[in-house]
C-alpha cells in the first residue's frame, strides 16, 4: 500500500485522513494542533513534525487547508513542503483556492519533477465522514489514474476534469451554484414563513417540485431545526465567493446572481454568522420579516404591518424611544448598466425598535431601496445599511421604517447607548 500523507485535519481533513488510515493506508498526518493527529494515531496512523517530514515519507501527500495564504504557509514557509519534496512524489490540494495558486504550485513542483492535481471536494463534513464525497480533479490524467485508489478511499464520485488548475475552477463554478441556491432557499423561505405558511409542508413541495434542490435537500432539517453547527461554514463559503469574483473578473465575465449571493453572505458576516453553517443565512431574512423561520410558526388573528410589528398596544411592546436626531442618507439609484447615481438627504431619526429604525424627510423614496445612514460625528458610529420596507406620509414629511442591514452586535450597542444618552438630554 501507498505511503500517504496527510495534512490539514480540520472539519473536513480530520474525516477524509481517518477513513485512509481505516482503508489500510499508512497515513502520515501533519496539523498544526497535536490534538487531531492524537486521534489518528489512535487508528494506526503516524504524526509528522512538520509538512516537510510528510512530504520526506510520503509517495502522495494530500493537503486540505482553508484558504491560499493557509495553502501558500504550508508549501512555501518553513518546513514546508518544499523543504521535504523528492523527485516521484505527487501532492494533491483538496482545498478551495484560487486557481492562479494551483497553477503556480504545479509550476514550481513541476521543476522538482513532483506531481500535482488540484482536486477539491464537494459534499460536506457528512459526506467526509462516509467517504462518499466528490473530487473534482484538475491536472495529468496518467497521474490521477496512479493515484485513483487514493481518491476512492475518501470518495464516491471522483471526476477527472482537466489540465491543472481545472479542479479548482470547477469547484468556484459549484460553489457559486450551491450559495445563489442556498440564498434562493433563504428568501422562499422567508415568503412562506411571513405568510404563514406551514414549513414542513412546504418543504414536501418544494422538494417534489421545480424548486428541488440540493441544498434544500441537505439544509432542510438544520433550517427547521435551528441546527446553524456547521458542515461548511458560512465565512468559507463567503470566501469562496470572493475567489469566484476574482476568477470572474479576470474573465471580464459579469455575475449579477453570485454578487448578489455575495453581498448577503457579507451581510450576515456582518451580523456574527461566520463560524456558523452557511444555511444560517436564513436569519438576515429572520431580521427582515421580524420572526424566526424553522419550528412551530405562531398563529394570531391581530393585525400586522409591513415591518412585521403588530399593530395597536402589541406594537408597544416593542419599547420605542422617540427621537429628533439629525441624519444624513446616501441615496443610491440604478442609473445605466454598470452604473449608480447618488446623493445626500436630510432626514430626523424619529424612533429605534428593535428590529430598526423609523427616519423622517421631505425627500420621497421608494419602498425596497437602500439607504446608507450617516449619524452625527459626535455618535461615534460607521455608517448603517438599512432598506425601507415602510413609506407613510405625516404632516408634510415622508416616514420611513428601515430595516438595518448588517449590522454587527458591537455596533447595535454602539446604536443603543447614542439614542440613550441622546433621549437622556432632552428629558
């Protein structure tokens, strides 16, 4: 049997290293933390003290990292990979990276005489588990042959896809593809759950339906359930997106749906979701309608608004504070293809909710717009996102419910304490 070595034994790695030493490899593991490769010693595998003793022992050394500068540190720095690798030695990537680093890596380890196949994977922390993960494998098709018995310990689809750098290309396609859908879900979901509709039932159509998925097919229960621990979480997926705009922008290729997906998954970044599982995206759309999605969906005959308050004393109990706060809004408008137009207002913050805030101008906007707010010097704050999701007019002025956008805990306190002492001064 083949000599493997392994490195990088996170979410992902920790799983796919396990199920080559249970397959009869000899796996020599490398992690920066000594815990995981513990645990793989336990199952007879062997610890490295560096990449380069892997490389050093190893006939294929795999590499599963987070990003280029994780992947970068482990070929380049020291005792890295390069210090270790020997003429015969084929190294496979299974991370999401730029295919600009793939395709340089398989230049400089040509120049050793070692093979390289950039092969990430689809299929999640499960499907790492069960070893039946998907490959996606760029690079010769000789050496993804010698190394096929390698890839189907760990995988139950392995798919040759081309010359090097083939196998991450691939993989920011599919990846743009599962995070546009993951968002669509996010935003269905938001519609029926607004209207009442009962999500288990739902989710019976929508499985059955034209809106299948895959990612409505795995996402299900965690959205139901409110199980956000993740299986791929939210901030890798928002940095593949970042790598998929790049390669986009190389290819001079415009991508309205994926910088969409984008600006969501920055939004709920912005809100602490990172560490989370990327479906958790679901809670932006749980802010906006200003009610959970998944579970039990509480029924009520009163009367709601727009912005999801229910109307008359109920609405009260959602402790407003009224306000004379002069605002600043940045106004944006679609002006031609590639293109915005834009200017400053004068508004009045008039009153904070928990779920936004209610501004006052004699300007007229449109319901759905964006704004950016700008508050006083003296606040201290960046400017906030917010989208109108209500337009009343009051004695000559145009009222606006925003809903905020983004907006990170420490920032909210930020908000809070602002209006306080604000309110404070004028009692």
């Amino acid at each position: 049997m083949k000599t493997i070595g392994f490195i990088g034994l996170g979410t992902m790695g920790l799983p796919m290293a396990a199920n080559l030493a249970k397959k009869g490899f000899h796996v020599i593991a490398y992690n920066r933390t000594s815990e995981k490769t513990a645990e793989l010693e336990k199952i007879g595998a062997e610890a490295a003290g560096s990449p380069a003793e892997a490389a050093r022992s190893a006939d294929t050394l795999f590499t599963m990292v987070s990003n280029d500068n994780a992947l970068s540190e482990v070929l380049y720095g020291s005792g890295g990979i390069m210090e270790g690798v020997h003429p015969g030695l084929t190294v496979i990537d299974c991370s999401t990276v730029s295919p600009r680093l793939s395709l340089r890596i398989h230049r400089d380890l040509a120049a050793h005489f070692v093979n390289f196949l950039d092969a990430p994977v689809s299929g999640g922390k499960l499907a790492a588990t069960d070893g039946t993960l998907t490959f996606m494998v760029g690079g010769s098709h000789d050496v993804f042959l010698e190394n096929l018995d390698v890839f189907q310990g760990m995988g139950r689809r392995i798919v040759y896809m081309g010359p090097a750098g083939s196998g991450s290309q691939t993989k920011l396609a599919h990846n743009t593809i599962a995070a546009i859908n993951n968002a669509a879900l996010s935003e269905g979901l938001a519609m029926a759950a607004r209207s009442g509709i009962d999500l288990e039932r739902f989710f019976e159509v929508v499985l059955n339906g034209a809106a299948a998925s895959k990612q409505a097919e795995l996402k299900r229960d965690k959205i139901l359930k409110r199980d956000f621990a993740p299986q791929f979480s939210l901030e890798l997926m928002l940095k593949d997106l970042d790598l998929s705009s790049d390669f986009a922008a190389g290819m001079k290729l415009p991508m309205p749906l994926m910088q969409t997906a984008r600006s969501l998954f920055q939004i709920a970044e912005g809100k602490g979701l990172g560490a989370l599982d990327f479906s958790s995206v679901v809670r932006c759309y749980e802010d906006w309608i200003g009610q959970p999605i998944g579970g039990k969906v509480p029924t009520t005959d009163k009367p709601q608004s727009l912005d999801g308050e229910t109307s008359g004393s109920e609405r009260r109990k959602n402790a407003r504070v009224t306000l004379n706060i002069r605002l600043q809004l940045s106004v944006y408008q679609w002006e031609r293809e590639g293109a915005f137009s834009g200017q400053i207002i004068e508004g009045i913050l008039q009153d904070l909710s928990e779920s936004g805030l209610q501004i006052a101008s004699k300007f007229p906007l449109a319901k759905d717009m964006f704004v950016v707010i700008h508050f006083p010097e003296e606040a201290g704050l960046p400017p906030i996102t917010g989208r109108i999701i209500r337009v009343e007019t009051r004695e000559g002025l145009f009222t606006y419910g925003c809903m905020l956008s983004g907006l990170p805990p420490h920032t909210r306190k930020q908000l809070e304490k602002y209006v306080r002492l604000h309110a404070e001064k004028q009692q």
